[in-house]
C-alpha cells in the first residue's frame, strides 16, 4: 500500500540500513492499511520489514493495540545485529514480547534463529551480554492465538 497525505505517520526511528533505507513520508500505518481494506481485521499477519518492526510494533501496541485482537496467526521477522536496523535497547526488545504475549494473549510456537549474510553475523551487545548466540542476525517466529470462549 501506498500512502495517502492523510494515512502518513511521522516515523522517528532510524530505519537505515547497508542496503539503503527507508523514506517515512510514504509510510503507511498497518491500521491505515487495515482501514483502506475496509474489513479492518486482520487474521493472518507476516512481518519481514527488514527492520522497521521495532518502531512498527511500538506504534501499533501505543496507538491502535485493538488492531491485532482477531489476529489468529503472525509470522514475525525480528533483526537483531547492529548492521541492520535492531532493537534500540532491552525496553524495546522486550516491548514486542510484552505486547504479543502478555496483552494480546498470543503463544509463541515456532523460533528460529537466522545467520543471514556473513556481514550481518553479529547480535547487538545487550542481547549477547545476556546469553543471545553471537553469529546470527535475525529471528524469525511465528506465533498463534488459542480460540476463546464465545469466538
């Protein structure tokens, strides 16, 4: 999707990277996006934005939380090495597991880590200080919703 002047956020994370990045003025938020479909509910969701889901899942977990609440499966690209765009910090690294487990409620049923290019091998000192595999660059997760009562 592309954005309308109207459906622009202001995007203030760096979302810059080896092979170039990101322009913000054509941003558009998932709920934007979910708006312009006119269902408004997302049931499958992947994420593989080469960075920009640190500052995307923030935006969606302060702004528009209730987004993800039909939400039944998410495939989730995270990028953890300081040559891509990675976590700013242990807040926001956990921020996302905070959002998806805790207050959306969803489980975690698949994780893999991912080498990625050779140039890329290398996690962000925070996560390795606290037992993370150096020589990776990305995790890719998937995670699911258990029916509720009443759905």
């Amino acid at each position: 999707h592309h954005a309308s002047p109207a459906a622009v956020t202001a995007v203030t994370a760096v979302t810059r990277n080896w092979y170039g990045a990101v322009d913000p003025r054509t941003l558009t938020t998932l709920g934007a996006m979910a708006e312009a479909d006119g269902h408004g509910a997302i049931d499958v969701l992947k994420v593989d934005c080469e960075g920009c889901e640190w500052a995307a899942f923030e935006q969606i977990a302060r702004e528009t939380p209730a987004l993800l609440d039909r939400t039944s499966v998410l495939f989730l690209e995270l990028h953890i090495s300081p040559t891509l765009v990675a976590p700013s910090g242990v807040t926001q690294f956990n921020g996302i597991y905070d959002f998806l487990l805790d207050r959306q409620g969803m489980r975690l049923w698949y994780l893999r880590n991912s080498v990625g290019f050779k140039r890329d091998r290398h996690v962000v000192d925070f996560l390795e200080e606290q037992g993370a595999k150096r020589d990776q660059c990305c995790l890719a997760l998937a995670f699911y919703r258990a029916p509720r009562a009443g759905r």
